[in-house]
C-alpha cells in the first residue's frame, strides 16, 4: 500500500498516483502544474474533487472555458529568399479575438521590420492583457493558436527553463524574441484556468481565420511614417428592446516631465524645473491640476502625473466607470501594456532583469490605485497637437515653469515680443545633431520650444 498520495489537478495526465516518479513524470516540464502529495487517498479525492459530493451543491466538470481567445501573428517578407532577414520595410501584425458571453472584442496593430514569430507572441500578450484589463483571468479560458512556437514554448516549460536561465537557450545565447517572451510569462501567472489549444491554421476554425483576416488587413493599412493606433472592438447581437445606451468614456490626460537648462533632459538637475499637470475630461466638464518642484527625473515625475489623476478619479467616484488614460509617456504606456508592473509586483518588485525596478515607490502607488479600477487601460500618443485637453495640458505644464523660474518667463516673453508672426525668415533644413536629436520630444512644452529658439541650451 502507498504511503503517500500523489495528487495531479494540472498537468500531462492528471490523476492521483501512488509514487513521486509517476507523478513527477505527468508535471515535469509542464507550465502551471498543480500537485500535492497526502497521506490518505481520500486527501488526494478530496483535493481532485473527487470526493463524493452533496447533490445539490456538486461541481459542473466542463472541458471548454467560458472565454475563448483565438491569435495569430504574420509578416510579409517581399523579396527575401530562404535564410534571409526580414527588411526594414516588411509589414507584420498580430491580432486577437475575445469570446466572452457572446461578445466579441477584438484588436490588431502592426508593425514594420518584424518577424512572424515576434507577431505571434505579440498576439497572445495582448489578449492575455485585455483579459486581465477587464478582470477575466480568474476565469475559465480557452487560447486557441495556430502557433506551435508559441505553443511548444508554454507547453513543453521552454518558457520556464528560459527564465530560470536568464532567458538564455541551453547553449548560453540569448533567446529570440526575448521581451516578448518575458512579457508573456509575466502574464501568464496571473491566470488560474488558462487551458492552450492548437488548430490548424487557414483550415475551417472560424476564430482562428478571423484574426487571419483581421490582421492582414492591418497589414493592408500599414503605411511607413504612419503610426499605427491600437483600438480594441467589441461587438455583440441583441434585439432592439434590449439595447443600452453606451457609457461614457472618462478621459484622463496626463504628463509629467523634468526641463535640465544644459537642454540634456535625460539627465536630471539640481536646479531643474520638474513639472505635472492632469486634465479629467468626463460630462462636458474639465478637472484640472499640476505641480511643479526641482530636480525629479522624467519618468518619475510622469507617474506623479498618472497617481494624482486617478487619485482625483476615486474622489469623484469615477473609479467604478471605463477610463482611458492617455499619455505622451512611454515609459508609462510600457509599464502597464507591456506587463513589466504585473511583473515586479509578483516578484518582491524586480524588474525582469532581477534588479529592483526604479521608482519603486511611485510604482507601488501605481499599483496600488489600479486595483480601485474596474476598467482602464491605458493609450500613449503625442500631445503635441491642437487637441483641446493637450492644450491645457501643456498650459499648466508652462504655468509651473513660470512658477518655478520667473526670470525664464520673462526671457521667453521678451522673445516672443521681439519675433512677431509672419516676419520669421525660414530656416533651412538641416540634418539634426546629437544634441538635438537627444533633447527632441514631441510632448516638448512651448516654454522649452522658446528657450531653443533663445538659445537658451547652445554650448
């Protein structure tokens, strides 16, 4: 008889098994294996759900989840022949297709000089992040891919000996598609019931033929210099009697920045003005606020910007409807979208480098306040347009410089009394140097605009 009860929920074969080596052989390599070992078999049914139950409360054993999740991932290689690189100019694009309660949401973007692989991966990160955008992941889920690489890498634990290895393949050289892969698996323990499937790509599966589509056609609309913008769609039938009005969209812009006077902004100043502003659009009304101190980096003062709007948010009560983030900060956009929070704040707040993460503080903040949103995302884009929000945004950005360094004011006033509209002579075009191509940033304040044009950074 068995002194212990090997118990398998999740694995190659699940079952309860009388020896380590039996069990070990059904979780070994397995991604998200569940197993325990007891001291009675009746633990072990117990743990399976195997016990015998009370009828009126026994479980549903169901094999399909609740959500299905179809992505797909393609490039157009044009020219190239067998063993060549992908080009520059090559389009790729990944798509995704969210089943849930017969809804669909669904979403593509794309990108140039990128392989197929990439763009499969790609696909499945960013479904997997919507899913846990709309708090989904608890749930039962079917991803359906054509993909073996991606699939191989999840189900045969690649992924995992990868990250054990510092993302390193057996042989010591670095994966490919690293940041992706690490992106993934970031995602990919937050979820509880994530069952993989594959199926045979351009056949008869429905789901997986559509994001095909979806994301060719993205490749269609791809044009160089044209950045692309992610927009997620969902669709679904309902009669007429049963339509609702749509709710509202809470906007909520947000930017922060650091002004170094040597014009060097990624280097942080002493004497620097730091500077945040936010602007709540919601019911035709505007909620503004900003701040301004010395010598606080860039990306922490974005976040800054991002806490104290969505610290606003809660106040107003807002927290409970879908909000859209919207800023010029990568940094920011990449934190959330990428899955690098997701990821520090399941691993004591290491970044995948296994260093600490920096600005740990405000990214615990961070965290912190996104757990009072039920749904939010977060949309980075240039501000440097005549957007009514963006506008203001970059008002109050200059009102706190002022603030700040009232002598900077007066210079900038002084020189835009002395240069009046319609009697600048165009400057001819030249190549950009170090400098400038360092300090150009298409959210840039006009208060920073106007010390260029002072000469305000020249050596």
């Amino acid at each position: 008889m068995a002194s212990k009860f090997y118990a398998v929920r999740k694995g190659k074969k699940t079952g309860i098994y009388g020896t380590w080596d039996e069990c070990k052989a059904q979780v070994n390599g397995y991604a998200g294996a569940e197993y325990k070992s007891f001291k009675t078999q009746s633990e072990a049914k117990e743990y399976m759900g195997l016990s015998k139950p009370n009828k009126k409360s026994a479980p549903k054993m169901t094999k399909s989840g609740s959500i299905q999740l179809y992505s797909d991932g393609g490039s157009r290689n044009h020219g190239n022949k067998l063993g060549q690189h992908v080009k520059d100019n090559d389009k790729a694009a990944w798509a995704y297709l969210i089943i849930r309660n017969g809804k669909k949401h669904y979403a593509s973007d794309g990108e140039f000089g990128a392989t197929n692989n990439k763009m499969e991966v790609l696909g499945l990160v960013n479904a997997l992040q919507y899913i846990i955008d709309q708090g989904w992941q608890n749930e039962a889920i079917d991803a359906i891919l054509d993909s073996k690489y991606v699939l191989d890498s999840i189900n045969k634990g690649w992924l995992n000996s990868w990250r054990r290895r510092g993302w390193k393949k057996s042989d010591g050289t670095n994966i490919k598609n690293k940041n992706e892969f690490m992106q993934l698996s970031a995602l990919l323990g937050q979820f509880k019931h994530l069952n993989f499937k594959w199926t045979k790509g351009h056949a008869e599966n429905v789901g997986n033929n559509f994001v095909d589509k979806l994301l060719n056609n993205t490749m269609d609309g791809m044009k160089l210099n044209h950045p692309n913008k992610t927009v997620v769609h969902s669709s679904f039938e309902q009669s007429k009697s049963e339509e609702k009005t749509v709710e509202e969209t809470v906007k909520l812009y947000a930017h922060g920045k650091h002004i170094n006077p040597s014009g060097l902004n990624q280097y942080v100043a002493k004497n620097g003005p730091s500077i945040w502003a936010y602007c709540i659009d919601f019911d035709d009304e505007v909620t503004l606020d900003s701040g301004g101190m010395l010598g606080i980096s860039n990306s922490r003062m974005q976040l800054i910007s991002v806490i104290n709007g969505l610290k606003k948010l809660v106040e107003m009560d807002l927290n409970q409807k879908t909000v859209e983030v919207i800023t010029p900060s990568l940094y920011i956009s990449q934190t959330i979208n990428d899955g690098k929070l997701a990821y520090a704040k399941n691993h004591g707040w290491q970044g995948f480098n296994g260093e600490l993460i920096s600005n740990v503080d405000e990214i615990k903040q961070l965290s912190a306040i996104l757990d009072s949103f039920e749904h939010i995302k977060f949309i980075n884009t240039s501000f440097d347009n005549e957007d009514n929000a963006t506008s203001l945004i970059n008002q109050l950005l200059d009102d706190e410089v002022r603030k700040i360094d009232p002598k900077m004011a007066e210079l900038i006033e002084g020189k835009t009394e002395a240069m009046p509209k319609g009697k600048q002579t165009p400057k001819e075009k030249k190549s950009e140097t170090a400098k400038e191509y360092i300090d150009k940033d298409k959210s840039v304040s006009d208060i920073e605009k106007s010390l260029r044009d002072l000469g305000f950074f020249d050596n």
